[in-house]
C-alpha cells in the first residue's frame, strides 16, 4: 500500500507543475519558449525519479556490508523487521 | 521570410541602411558578384575607413603602452553622415603625425641623454685613474732619467724611440658593457702585445639602453698607449666591441669645466624630457576617451559602404536597387526604419520597398535572445535546420542540461557549477564591459546560462542519486535494516560476531529478509553507500537502465519531430518511407527492450514463488537477463521456456530431485521467460530488418524515377513542338 504513496505524491507534484506551471507564464515574446522549458522539465524530471523508484522497488541483490558497518547500523537504524537470521 | 526588392534615392541610400543596420533584421543578396572587390563603386571608401581603423589602432597600441584605462560608455553611436568621415579622417591623420613626431623626439632625447650619462660617468672615473697613473708615470720618468734597464718594455721602446726625456703617454677613454670587458681586455694585450694599458671601473648604477630600453651593466675604461699606430689599431678595437669613445680632456680643470657642463646639460635634458612625456600622455588621455566610440563609428561606416556596395546602380542612374530578404512580420518596422532614413538624409523621394514572388528557398532565421542564443550556437553547429523545419533549439534547451546533469549527479559539485553559472549570469554586463581577450574565458562567459541551468539539473539529479561530495543523506529513514543477531551478552556477541566472519567481513543484507518492501521514496537508499562491496553492482545497473530509457525516450522524440516536419511539407514520400520504417525499426528493437526492462522492473523481485506471464518463477536467481537475452534475440538462439520442470509450483527450500524442489530447465536466467517469446522475437527483428533497405533505399529510388519521368515528358514536348 505505502508503495503507492510516494507514486502518487510525486506524480501529483510533477503533473501540477507540467499541466499548471504554463498557465501562469506571463504574457509576452518568450510565453512559448518558456511554456515549454516547465513542460519539459516536469517530464524529464519525473522520468528520472520514476526509473530510480522502479529500480529500487524489487530489488534482486542486497547490500553487502562489512560487520562493523553493519553494528553501527543495528544501533543507529534498527533492525528489519520480521526474525533475524544467524549467518 | 520573403525576397524584397528596395529602391533608393543616391543620397538617401547611405541613411537608409545606416537605419537597416541598426534594426539588424534584413539579408542583403550580392547583386554584383562577378563583380570583383577592386571594382566595386564604393571601393575608395571602404579603403579610407581601413586607414581610419589602421590609425585607431595604432592610437588603441600607444594608450595600451601608457596603461591609460580607455573609457567604454555603454551607448551606441549612430554611424556618422558621410561628411563627418572627412572630419575624422582629419583628426585621426593628426593625432597619428602628433605622436609619431613626439615619439621620435622622445627617442632621440633619450639617445642623448644616454651618451650624457656616459660621459659623466667617464669624466667621474678617469679623474680616479689620472691621479693614480700621475704617481706611476712619475716613477716611469724617474726610471727612464736613470738610464737603467727596466722590465718595462714599455717604456725603453718609448725611450729608444722617441728619445724624450719624458715620455708623454697618449690615452683613450669610453665605455663598454660589462660583459664583454674580459675579451676586450685580452685582446688588446695580444694584439697591441702589451704595449698598452687599460684601467677599467664598473658603473654600480644599469643604464638603459636607447633602443631596446632594457637595463644594460656597463664599465669605464681608459687605454693608455704610445705612438699613433697603436691609437688606431686601440680605436679599431674598441669599434669592434662596440665600445664608445669620448673626448676626455688632458688637465683636471678641464675636466672640471667639463664635468659641470655636462651636468648642466643632463638637468636640461632631464626637464625637456620629462615635458614631452608630459606632452605625450596628455595627447593619450584626450585621445582615450573617445577611442572606442571612434572605432566603432568607423567600423558602421566600413558596414555601411560594404553593403552600399551589393546594390546595383539602375539604368537611370538616379536610384539605387537592392535585394534581401526579409521576416514578413517584420516587414512594418523595415518600412520605419526606411521613411526615417529617408527622412533623415533630406530626400524629397521615399524608398521604396517591393515584395517579389519567387521559388528560392528564403534563409532560415532562428529569433534569439541573449538567453536562447547559447542554444541555437550549439544546435546550428550540428547544421542549420532548413527553411520552416521545426528549431530543435527550445527543446535542447532542457535536454541538454538534463543529460549532462544525469552524467554530472552530485549535489555539492551541481552547487558550486550553479553558482558559478549564477555569477556570470548576474554580473554579465561588468563582464561584456571588461573585454576580456581569454578565449577559455569567453567560452565560458557565451555559455553562462547553459552552465546556470546544468548546475540547477545537477543539484536535481545530485538528490536523487543520494550523493553530495560522495555522501549520501538519510531524509526519509531507510528501507534495509539489519538481519543478524547481535545479543547484549558481551561472548554471545562476540560468537556472533565471528559467526558472521569477523569484523572486516562483508555478508550480504538479503533482500527477502533485509528489504521492507517499500522503496526510499525520492532517490537512492543511502544504504548504498556503505555498501562498498557491492555498491557498483546495483547503482552501475540502475544507471545502464535509465539510460537506456532516457536515451530512447530521445529518440523517439527527435522522430516524432521529424514526423511534424513532413506533416508540415505535406511530404507523403517522407512519412511513408522515412519516418514509418524509422519508428517500426526503433519499436521492434529498443521500445521492446524498454518494456523488457520496465517488466523486469515490476514483476521479479527477490524471493519468487509465483507465476509471472503464465511461467512459475522460484527465485531471484532466475529473474531473466535482459543484456543476454537481447544478444540471444539478435543471434536467433534457441531456447527453453520457462524456468522450472513442469512449470508448476515448487519450493525452493527443498533440494532439487527431492518432492516439491525445484528442477530448473537449463541456465534458468536465459529462458524465454513469457510463451511465445522466440516467435514476437523473430517477428520482431525480421521486421526491423527489413525496414533497413526501406529507410535507405525507398526514397531515392522514388526521386530517381519522378526525375526520369520529368526528364522523358520534357523530351517528348520538345518533339512535340
């Protein structure tokens, strides 16, 4: 459920922007110009989070850390949840 | 855009481009160009402004010398009546003769006042000399009177010769650099077979050469000798080492005399001196304020007849006819700027401006601002688009930044390029004004809001990847945490601790058990980068795939772009054969294997056990290689389907060859991975392939024919007729 959170979120943010961001450009030469630089940007800019978000979402290899990196974590981030396994 | 023909009054021509000029939206065509450029009408003038620019620049040379800052006002002066040129021709031709005069002057003064400082030199030294030499000259009279044989050959020669009582020793004084004293030294000893006498002393203060005026270290020396052979030979030396001889007087109150004259003289010359330098920079200073406006009046002049130049003179003789081309929006404002430079020259008759039809291709103009002008430089330098194809230009302005930002990413470097871009960009006009000549500078300087906008992009993709200086930020708390337990017991730990492998081991957090199953929702999990191990693994993945989209995602783009063009030119030929075989290419390759990858992406994930796409997939280690399976796609490989036996449930707990355990089929990670996957793929690149002679051939071919056609029906109307 909560992977649905930040998709949305962010995609809200970004359709705001490239849908709403136009309307306000004052009048004048450069209205078209920078009418498409804020389109552009809001699809460039979501594109690349949604590849980082994507990639990230079923990840096939874990991070392999060394032990004392890995105690520091255990005090500092906590432990997953779930039972903890002994290598 | 649209080809105008203007018509012109003689007088009123020089106004009206004076005007077009600073409007700077009309393409004049060359109606002369067999014309060659010494036949040219306004050939003289354009020569008289080259001698114009050669003596500013000469003047521009002089200041420089000086350092006088030379004044730059921001405004724009108008180009000057053609009447003026005379005035400032004449005030240039002045200027130049004043300073040339002041300069020669100068030399010459400063010549003299070398020589003057030498001979002061000179006289100070040999008065040391003389009285020195008075005692060993009295010994030498002392010696010669007793009639004794003495060492010095010197003097019996003298004294054989001469037959005097006393001998009267001849001398030479001057000046020689320093340097070249010791050869000069043993020169003369040989060559005058040490019959002379030389007594030198150093100058302690540089003098300055006339010509180079560089310091130059020179000494005083004074030769003494006998007989008029040796003077010459003495003298002929001294030439050879570029030594300077002075006329040093004989008795000490006349070098006294001397000596006060020559210092008289050096204080005059020091005053006159030091008025003409006065002079000089005086002249510098009046002429430094109005250098630069001069230059440029000379050089809209220098444009102006250039241009005057293109038009043809009409049969009449009365008007002058030019050609361009003009924007058709822009057609009012040309026709001001003509009624003013009409109006301006005091022409009874207006200029006319007619359009003309014609089938020529028209020049493409790309509008710009200072802002967009970086842009169109770098687009233009790929090729200038055709007339009224799309400008690539607007896009490119956030693309560019954006895919530089996506190889630059890290939010401490993306800061400091966006202030850097940002300085430049606020202090443009200090630094327009500067002038400077570097041209790394000046590259930089035309790209400043490029550099603005990548810094910006950067900062944007710097947070997404997590990295800042290398360091990664923990904002919305991570998504891995530790599996290993690591009890309070102080041994129990410790046995933990070397269960794992010790303190500098490296077990990997699996992700089935270590991953919360919720991605860190904006950029990369900062456990990534305590992950030394294994960091590039992933990231290098993630990478690879985002540029594979994004790249593709640009093209796709460019092709719809062109796909506009042709809509645009009512070109069927080009969408039939250029842009559908171009998208079907692109699709049947890389959109596929875009959507493998987002697939990839959404469906495997770490743990396995449930059927994807109708074939059961147990576990990560089957999740299918994308890189392989495109290479295997392209080399038309057979291969299994599905990952397990039997393509139903198993449990990957269970050893293989026990009930319940998985049998993988093969290399599971190179299966199809979806039914009916090697008959889309073979589909797939059979369809590519053949769009490839398509794309290259088609459209050729069909020109090649309509152009035989048009070639066959003209020939058969010529029988015709």
């Amino acid at each position: 459920m909560s992977v649905w959170i930040p998709l949305v979120a962010v995609t809200a943010f970004w359709l705001l922007v490239g849908a709403g961001g136009p309307l306000l450009v004052p009048s004048g030469p450069n209205r078209g110009i920078i009418q498409t630089m804020i389109v552009l940007t809001a699809v460039c800019c979501h594109m690349f989070w949604i590849i980082v978000y994507l990639h990230q979402l079923n990840p096939l290899i874990g991070p392999q850390i060394p032990v004392k990196t890995i105690l520091w974590i255990h005090e500092r981030w906590g432990d997953a949840k779930g039972e903890l396994v002994s290598k | 855009m649209c080809l105008t023909q203007l018509f012109l009054q003689n007088e009123a021509a020089y106004a009206c481009v004076a005007e077009l000029g600073e409007l700077g939206l009309v393409q004049f065509r060359d109606l002369n160009p067999d014309v060659s450029a010494f036949q040219r009408k306004y050939v003289k003038e354009v020569r008289r402004c080259d001698e114009m620019e050669r003596k500013l620049r000469f003047l521009e040379k002089e200041i420089k010398k000086d350092s006088i800052p030379m004044l730059d006002t921001y405004e724009n002066p108008e180009a000057p009546q053609p009447r003026e040129m005379f005035d400032l021709e004449a005030t240039f031709e002045k200027l130049e003769n004043e300073l040339r005069e002041v300069n020669q002057n100068e030399e010459m003064l400063k010549k003299n006042f070398a020589e003057l400082t030498e001979l002061k030199h000179i006289l100070r030294k040999t008065q040391q000399f003389f009285e020195e030499n008075e005692g060993e000259r009295q010994a030498l009279d002392s010696l010669a009177m007793e009639d004794a044989p003495s060492h010095h050959d010197g003097t019996k020669l003298i004294a054989e010769r001469e037959g005097q009582p006393k001998p009267h020793l001849k001398f030479v004084a001057g000046v020689i650099q320093r340097e070249r004293l010791p050869a000069f030294e043993r020169l003369l000893w040989r060559a005058c077979r040490g019959n002379v006498f030389l007594r030198q002393s150093e100058i302690t203060e540089p003098l300055t050469d006339a010509s180079t005026g560089a310091p130059v270290n020179k000494a005083v020396f004074i030769i003494f000798f006998q007989g008029d052979q040796l003077k010459t030979r003495v003298k002929k030396i001294c030439e050879g080492f570029r030594a300077t001889l002075y006329p040093c007087p004989d008795t000490p109150q006349e070098r006294r005399e001397m000596s006060i004259g020559v210092m008289t003289r050096i204080e005059d010359l020091k005053t006159v001196l030091g008025q003409t330098q006065d002079h000089r920079h005086r002249v510098l200073v009046a002429a430094a304020k109005n250098v630069r406006m001069w230059m440029t009046k000379v050089r809209k002049i220098k444009a102006i007849y250039h241009v005057l130049n293109f038009f043809n003179l009409d049969v009449t003789q009365k008007c002058l006819i030019a050609e361009c081309w003009c924007p058709v929006t822009e057609l009012d404002r040309i026709q001001l700027a003509l009624k003013r430079g009409s109006e301006e020259s005091g022409s009874t008759v207006p200029s006319i401006l007619n359009r003309m039809d014609t089938s020529e291709a028209p020049p493409t103009y790309n509008k710009s601002n200072k802002f967009t002008q970086g842009f169109q430089n770098i687009v233009d330098s790929y090729g200038i688009a055709a007339y009224r194809e799309i400008n690539p230009a607007p896009y490119t302005m956030i693309t560019f930044p954006f895919l530089f930002a996506i190889m630059f990413g890290d939010l401490g470097h993306g800061t400091i390029m966006l202030l850097a871009g940002l300085f430049l960009v606020l202090q443009e006009k200090r630094l327009e004004a500067a002038r400077i000549k570097d041209e790394i500078f000046q590259m930089f300087f035309t790209g400043r809001y490029m550099i603005f906008l990548m810094g910006c992009f950067s900062v944007y993709t710097g947070f997404i990847y997590n990295d800042a200086f290398s360091k990664s930020f923990n904002l919305f708390g991570s998504s891995w945490g530790n599996i290993f337990p690591f009890p309070l017991d102080e041994k129990a730990r410790e046995q933990a601790i070397t269960n794992l492998g010790g303190l500098e081991a490296s077990p990997m957090l699996i992700p089935e058990k270590a991953y919360s199953g919720e991605p860190y929702p904006i950029g990369v999990d900062p456990i990534w980068v305590l992950a030394e191990a294994n960091k590039l693994n992933f990231l290098n993945s993630m990478k690879m795939k985002a540029a594979i989209l994004v790249g593709i995602a640009q093209m796709t783009f460019g092709i719809i772009l062109g796909y506009h063009n042709f809509k645009y030119f009512n070109s069927k030929l080009d969408i039939l054969y250029t842009f559908i075989p171009q998208i079907i290419f692109l699709s049947c390759i890389f959109i596929y294997l875009c959507l493998q990858v987002i697939m990839k992406w959404i469906a495997y994930d770490a743990a396995g056990g449930y059927s994807v796409l109708g074939y059961f997939y147990p576990s990560s280690n089957c999740a299918p290689s994308l890189l392989i399976g495109l290479i295997n796609m392209f080399m038309m490989k057979s291969r299994d389907d599905g990952f397990v036996d039997g393509n139903k449930y198993c449990n990957t707990s269970i050893p293989p060859g026990k009930p319940g355990g998985c049998n993988m089929v093969g290399l599971c990670h190179l299966n199809n991975w979806y039914p009916g996957q090697s008959f889309f793929e073979t589909i797939f690149l059979l369809t590519a392939i053949a769009c490839v002679p398509v794309m290259l051939f088609a459209k050729p071919y069909i020109l090649w024919k309509e152009e035989k056609q048009r070639q066959l029906s003209g020939h058969t109307q010529l029988v015709q007729v």
